[in-house]
C-alpha cells in the first residue's frame, strides 16, 4: 500500500477522446496535459456498456459494470415499475438512493480521508463525516438549480420616463450613512426566472465627501447594507426569494458602472441570482463556493439536453471556457477550505462539442466539407486548451509531488451522422403498437396489443412480460420465441439506400454478462449499432418511445441527423471508426506511477477504482470487480 499522506485528484473529461489528446499533445497545445502525459502511464479504457455518462462515471466510482451499480445511460427501467415510467424522469441514474454498489468517496469518508466530489454525474448526494460534495454547474434530479434569476444592466436617472426607473430625492435621516447632497432612493426589483413573488430592494446614492455623489448603497432584508463606492468594484448582497422551489436564500453581486457626480443617474451590473440551498454537502459549502469562487457569470444557453450545444458553437465555448475555470477555481477554494486530500470532479464541454463536429471531421460522412471541417477542427482545438487551462490552474496550485492524478473520460466517441428508428422496426413487426391520445397531441402504446417495449439509451428492448410487468400480455412460455424474434428483426434490418446492415450485435441479456449486462434493471435483449448509425438527434422526446409525436412516428426507418454529429451509448465499447474510438484515454500520473510508458493494451474503466483504492490506502469498494493496475504502478 502508497504512502497515506499522497494526495489524489481524479480529473474526469466526459468524452475525451484519445486521438485528439495524441494530436495536439504532439502539436504542443495542450502543454499542461502533455505534462501528465510525459511524466505518467498512457492507456485506453473500455467503457461498461451502454457507453454513456451516468453509466461510466458510476462505474468509475464504484468499479461496478451496469449489472451491479444499475445506472443505465440517463434512463432507468426498476421492475415492477411501468416499462415506460422510467423514460418520463430522466437522469435518475446519477442518483445515489437509485445507486446499487458502494461508491469509493464513501470508503475513503469512512477510512478518515477528506474526500471532496465536485460536479459529478453519480452518486449525488452522500453526507460526508469529513468530506463534501456540490454540483455547481451539471444538473441532477432533487437537487435545486444553482441559478434562479437573470443577470441584468440597470439605469436609473432623475427624469426617467418609466417611475420604476426613476431617482427620488429623500432625507438624510432616512439612512444611516452621512451625504453632503440630499440622498436619491430607487426601488430595484427581483423577478423573472424561477423567482414566484416579485421582491423589491431599495438602492440609494449618496455624495460621501462633499465633492458630488459618488456611492451607490443597497439594503436588503435583516438591515443587511452594501456600499459600492468606485467604478467595477464588486459586491455580495444576500437576500430570500420566494420561488418555485419554496424560499432560497440566495446571493447576487452588484457591480458599480458609473454615478454621475451631481446625480442625474446611476448605471450598475447585477449577476445572475444564485442560489446557496440544495446542491452542496455540507449546505454552508454553497454560499462559500458562490461568494470564494464565481467571478464570472455561469448562466449559460438554455439546453433541453444538458449536453447538446442549441446555438452556436463560437458562444458555446465562452461560456465553457467560464464553466472550466470555475470548477478547477472550486477545487483550489475546496483545498483551502476542508482541506480535501482526495478530490473526484467532472467537466463536460468535450462531450458538448463532439457531438456537435465529430462528423464534419471525418471525410466519409454525408455533411463534411473542407469549409466546415476547417471551422470544426477550430472549435474542437479551442475545447482541449480550455480543458489544459483548467490543468494548469490544478498544476499550480493543487498538483504537487505528493499528489497522484488519473485524467480520465468516461467514454470516448465516433462521428455519426445517420439516425435510426428503432420503434418503427418492431411496430412493421406487429411487436409494438400505439394509439392517438387526443388529450396529449400525440401517440402512446397500446398495451393490450404491445408485446415489446423498448429503450434507446440504454439500448434495450423489454419484453412485456405477465407477471413481471404491470400491462404484460406476454407469456412466460412465449418469452423466448419473442426475444428471438426481436433478435432477428435487429439482424435484419438494412439501410435502404446502402443495404448497409444497421445492428452489429444483438444479445439475450444472460449472453451479454460478459459486457456487465446481466442484472435486473437491463433490458430483456440487449443490442448495439454499427456506426454510422446513431438513434438521437439532439431533441428529447425521439427518446421517449412511450410517447411519439406525430413527426417522429411517421420518421422512416433512416434518415439524416441534423444536429447530433457524433455518438458512443449505442456501440460497443472498442468501436472505431478512422481515427475516432468509443475507448476512453486515461492518463495515470504521479508519485504511484510509472513514468513515460503506454500500456499496449487496453483497461476497463472499473480498473480504475481498486487502483485508486490501492495508492489510497482503503478498502476496495464491496461491489467492484475491477483489476488493480498492477502494470501502471512503481
């Protein structure tokens, strides 16, 4: 066992992919990944099937396959439940009540280390008796959003024609704070977003010295005073808001822009209105990462899809270049604040812009061009020095001597540019059928005629079984004739216009325990694509195969993406294509480690727990069934 006062810092990047860390390593752009990467073991890992987030990072944090941890992708079946129920509460799977094996946070909790987990895509919450655990930017279901209200820019003068943005001229005594010029009130008021009932706060200028006005006050609730005394000064105010979530105590900073000196107006910045409640462990973490840590506005795009880039790529990346440096910022206010020796975070804007270029990159898909693919390259080698940025502010203030690092991703990816439409296959079969429902706009299934359900991420199909599930019309002695048949109608299935075969592999769930597939919460037939071929095209209801629209019921069997361009939860994990690997790269740095090796060969991404556990000096998790890296280590 490693020395028990070695630091560890799991750096985890959803969907790095291996090529493009060899690339811009050898090109010299990524110098502070290239540090770890000269100076520890280089591998590929193999994801546990399907090749998702939730998935790989519980598999990561436990060193369970899916059989064992049960997070399957972001969509969850638990039996007894309606099959289609799991569909309508997504991301469900990062949950730690959902959670079935031991997370190694929790081991090293209880060992007396001082685990600190940061923005994580598992096991959300654990109540550490050392340790602590926030969210900050990635959403999870039953946590409150960091972000409740919108930023703005605010102007108010004497002879404004709007009341509400009008200065009023007050007396001195009305205020605890001594002004040479009569002071000037305004009402500044908080609504919008996720804020139920409007809430006022006063705001007042005041000339401080005699030489014209040049403060700008705030009062909130419990006589809570700000004073903003100079131009781009900066402060905290605290107040309650009443929201859609119940009341929040929630923070805003203030920034002074300009007071004119005989008080014919005032213009001032205020942030995004952030809420301290419901997204830390302990909950005080909240206020002190918000007040310590964010200097830069972290309300992004509106995303239906936590992952998917809707406008731009261009301004996608200003605001994950903000996301970035915010979490590696988090993690240096958290060493300096608990103290952690054992830190496990996540970044997620590689996954955001692979699935947005991956196709304009590789010259056999239908929609690459010299012209796009030059634009694509751009903005994927802006995305990795973003993520060496946020190295290098680690490097500088938490990597030391003593401290083992793995950079990780949870899977990689492939370009992707055809979409399939798995439902529309089983409903030709006379499997899976639906009905209008007029009171919805749209198609639901009809039960009493469906013998097959089936889930796209995960890829699974479920037999609707009698006396398994609730509307079951199968019986248990047309079980497998039914599994069969959903088999070779997966074998068969051809792209019109290649003839192309679309399914590379399609399994009983007992002959795919080899891929971690053999436990209660997979699906009944297990199968996988071949690329091209991927089933999501950026918009959440063609997930929902409980509920189909009309557009997305009358789609045919293929047809072109239109906004998803790269793909993995559907391909087995040592899937290629060119240059691109479903496999994940990992990078094990440190005093544990070898140095300047490449393994030949490839991990499992669970590998990763016991070796943790191992440099750690703790228990391997109860559940895992990973390998210690014997072969990576001095």
């Amino acid at each position: 066992m490693s020395n028990f006062k070695q630091n560890f810092i799991l750096i985890g990047v959803d969907q790095a992919l291996g090529y493009l860390l060899k690339k811009f390593i050898k090109e010299k752009k990524i110098p502070s990944i290239e540090k770890l990467y000269n100076n520890g073991v280089f591998c590929e890992g193999l994801s546990c099937p399907p090749c998702d987030t939730p998935t790989n990072w519980a598999s990561i944090a436990t060193g369970a396959p899916t059989s064992a941890h049960g997070a399957t992708s972001f969509y969850m079946h638990i039996p007894g439940e309606p099959l289609d129920l799991g569909l309508t509460q997504r991301s469900r799977t990062q949950l730690s009540r959902y959670g079935n094996a031991e997370y190694i946070w929790d081991v090293a909790d209880r060992k007396g280390r001082t685990p600190f987990v940061l923005n994580y895509p598992a096991g959300w919450p654990s109540d550490f008796k050392n340790g602590a655990m926030s969210l900050l930017v990635w959403p999870i279901p039953e946590s409150l959003p960091r972000i409740i209200g919108p930023s703005g820019k605010f102007r108010y003068s004497k002879n404004s024609g709007d009341n509400s943005r009008t200065l009023i001229e007050i007396r001195s005594d009305e205020i605890p704070f001594e002004s040479s010029s009569p002071p000037l009130k305004f009402s500044l008021e908080f609504k919008h977003g996720k804020i139920e009932e409007k809430k006022d706060i006063t705001g007042f200028l005041i000339d401080s010295n005699g030489n014209g006005y040049d403060s700008l006050i705030f009062n909130a609730e419990n006589d809570e005073w700000i004073k903003l005394g100079k131009a781009e000064e900066k402060k905290w105010l605290q107040i309650t808001l009443n929201t859609e979530y119940g009341e929040l105590l929630s923070l805003v900073k203030f920034e002074l822009s300009e007071i004119h000196p005989e008080g014919e107006y005032v213009e001032f910045k205020r942030s995004s209105i952030y809420n301290t409640e419901g997204w830390a462990r302990p909950e005080s973490l909240g206020k002190d990462i918000i007040k310590n840590v964010i200097s830069k506005d972290l309300s992004g795009e509106e995303r239906e899809v936590e992952y998917m880039i809707s406008g731009d790529v261009d301004s996608y990346l200003i605001y994950a270049r903000r996301e970035a440096i915010s979490l590696a910022e988090t993690v240096v206010y958290a060493k300096k604040k608990i103290h952690w020796d054992t830190c496990f975070f996540h970044v997620h804007l590689l996954d955001s812009v692979n699935h947005k270029e991956l196709a304009l990159l590789h010259e056999d898909s239908s929609i690459y061009s010299v012209d796009t693919e030059e634009k694509a390259w751009e903005n994927v080698e802006t995305a990795y020095k973003i993520i060496d940025e946020m190295v290098e502010i680690l490097f500088n203030h938490v990597i030391d001597e003593k401290t083992n690092v793995i950079f990780t991703a949870d899977h990689g990816a492939i370009p992707a540019w055809k979409i399939v439409n798995i439902p529309l296959a089983l409903m030709e079969a006379g499997l899976l059928t639906y009905k209008w429902k007029t009171s919805k706009k749209s198609f639901v299934v009809d039960w009493k005629k469906s013998k097959v359900f089936p889930y796209l991420e995960p890829p699974y199909i479920w037999i609707n079984l009698q006396g398994r599930d609730p509307n079951g019309i199968v019986k248990c002695s047309e079980y497998e004739a039914v599994r069969n048949q959903v088999i070779q109608i997966l074998y068969s299935l051809r792209d019109p216009e290649t003839n192309e075969r679309i399914v590379k592999l399609a399994l009983k769930k007992e002959e795919a325990a080899f891929f971690g597939q053999n436990g209660e919460r997979i699906g009944d037939v297990v199968f996988f694509l071949e690329p091209p071929y991927q089933i999501f095209d950026g918009k959440l209801h063609q997930l929902n195969t409980g509920e189909r629209t009309p557009e997305s019921i009358s789609k045919p069997l293929v047809y072109d993406a239109e906004s998803c361009f790269g793909a993995h939860a559907y391909y087995l994990p040592t899937q290629k294509l060119g240059n691109f690997s479903v496999s994940a790269p990992v990078i094990m740095s440190g005093p544990s480690f070898k140095e300047g090796i490449e393994l030949s060969h490839h991990i499992n991404l669970m590998d990763l727990t016991p070796t943790i556990s191992h440099i750690l000096n703790i228990d391997i998790p109860k559940h895992s069934q990973g390998r210690l890296i014997h072969e990576a280590l001095k």
